[in-house]
C-alpha cells in the first residue's frame, strides 16, 4: 500500500468513528497523516514527497494500531504522540495539560512583523507575564517575539509547570523565561508591560456538552464556572495592581464574548482580529481596567 492510500484509509477510519477534531488538526484527513506519520517516524512535511512510496505490512500495521487507539482511546492526537504544533514552533503535551491552541500565538507572530499588538506596545515593554501558561507555549512564542523581553510564566498546576518546563528548555529559553506557581495573579511579581492569559473559560453548558477530546484534558484548565466568567472577573479585578501605567492585558475568551458583554458591560475593550474572527481575544489597558474597576465598585 502506498503512503497516501494508507493516510486516505484511515482518514476514513476516524471519521466513520465519529472522532472529534480541534487539538492541532481540524479535519479527518490531516488528523491521519499526522498519526500515521508520526507512526513511521517521518516529519509531518515528508508526505509531499512520499506520498507514492510503497510500504512494508509491517509500516501499515504500526499506523492502524496508532489510529485505533486514537479512536478507542478518544485522547486527543497529541497525547498520543506527545508533541503538538503552535505557530509552527513545536511543544512537549502530555495529559498534564491542555494541549495548546490559543489565537493569542497568532497576534505574538504577527509581532514580530509590527502586527495588531504591535501598535498597543511602546519601546519600554520588557517584563511580560504568561498567566495559565499551561505546557508554556505562549510564554516560549512571547519570548522568541520580543527577543530584549523576560517572560513570567505562571500556572496554579505544579504539574502543568513541569510540562511547561520541558518546553522552555526544549527552546533554551531558561535565562528568559521564569517559571513561577501562582493562584491566578495571587503570587506573581511585576510589574508587567503586558500580561497574557488564555484562561479556563468554558462556562458549565458547554463543559457538560464537551466532546469525550476534551474531557481528557484537565477540567481544571478549561472550566469557568456557570457562565464561563468565574476566573476573567478576578483577573480583570487583579490586573490593574500588576501592570506598569502603560500596560495592557490581552485575554482570550473564546466562544464567551456574549457572557462577556453581559458580565463586564461597562468595559473598554479592544477586540483584536484573529484567524476565528474578531470576538476571541480582547484587550484592555490598564486605564480601562482602573475605570473598570470603579465602576463596579459604585
């Protein structure tokens, strides 16, 4: 059997299984080649240039075993293989954390070509802060973004912090990156130039309708409580205290903007443009969360 007929076959496989994508890989199709490709120890660009070769039944069986766990198992792809893909750069996952998949990566890349962030940072941004940081994915990207920055990156999981470890110096990033536990903002230092965060935020309707992918991640990680909120209104309440006058703070919430608007309607927010949309990640700046928080206060 040739390699493309392999992937198409087993394309087929996950989607008469009725597996749930979302974890690196939108789609049947490339969920395959990545599972059967990561099977035969190939990179995930060999398939342009293999596509007609010819594999042994052994090749074969070792890719049909992969894929019937990933379809026994429902574990997202990446814990199988243990590496997912975030803006091209590549991080150690396990089941100690979320898999990575903010569309705060995209606006750190764009950075670096003065992209949508850009135009909220001033030449003094030098202390960031990676709150959740989760397998430390963004903290990593912050840190190849703004090569003068130094990156805190804080989780409440001491095992999220392990995995997120690997990763810093999988990069060899040490020296740039401190990684810290902390309940939220509770135990951080700062002052930061800009803090980002990709908080849990599934309100309870949705975490209960959850695919079985995602109930394999840690609930501590995604869940927001009722209305998705719990978490972002003592981030909104805490930052202020922790950003520099011309900091800003940019949270993604997902598919919660409308439990947003009904929970903060008296926010200055600045919606920032994403491959989702414009409704995923907003931005605040310390102003308007010092405004904000007065005018909850009365």
């Amino acid at each position: 059997m040739k390699l493309i007929d392999l992937i198409t076959a087993q394309s087929a496989r996950l989607k008469q299984a009725g597996v749930s994508f979302g974890h690196g890989t939108t789609n049947a199709f490339d969920e395959a080649a990545w599972l059967v490709l990561f099977s035969l120890g190939l990179p995930l660009d060999a398939l342009e240039e293999r596509a007609q070769r010819e594999l042994p039944a052994d090749d074969q069986a070792k890719a049909e075993a992969l894929v019937t766990k990933r379809i026994e198992t429902r574990q997202p792809a990446a814990y199988l293989t243990k590496e997912a893909w975030l803006q091209n750069v590549p991080f150690y996952v396990d089941e100690r954390t979320i898999v990575p998949r903010s569309f705060i990566a995209e606006l750190l890349a764009d950075a670096e070509g003065d992209g949508t962030l850009d135009a909220w940072l001033t030449d003094h941004t030098t202390h960031v802060l990676d709150l959740c940081t989760g397998n430390g994915s963004l903290a990593v990207i912050a840190a190849m973004a703004f090569p003068e920055v130094q990156v805190d990156a804080a989780d409440l999981s001491q095992d999220a912090l392990d995995v997120a470890r690997i990763n810093v110096d999988k990069h060899k990033l040490g020296t740039r990156i401190r990684l810290m536990q902390s309940d939220l903002l509770n135990a951080v230092r700062g002052p930061y130039d800009l803090i980002l965060c990709n908080p849990p935020y599934v309100n309870s309707a949705s975490m209960a309708a959850l695919p079985a992918e995602y109930r394999a991640e840690p609930t501590l990680a995604l869940a927001g409580g009722d209305d998705g909120m719990d978490l972002v209104r003592r981030i909104l309440r805490d930052a202020p205290a922790h950003l520099n006058a011309d900091g800003v703070l940019v949270l993604e919430i997902g598919n919660e903007r409308w439990n947003f608007e009904r929970a903060f309607p008296r926010a200055e927010v600045a919606w920032l443009p994403t491959s989702a949309g414009d409704d995923e990640v907003l931005l605040m700046t310390r102003e308007a969360l010092v405004k904000l928080a007065r005018t909850t206060e009365t």
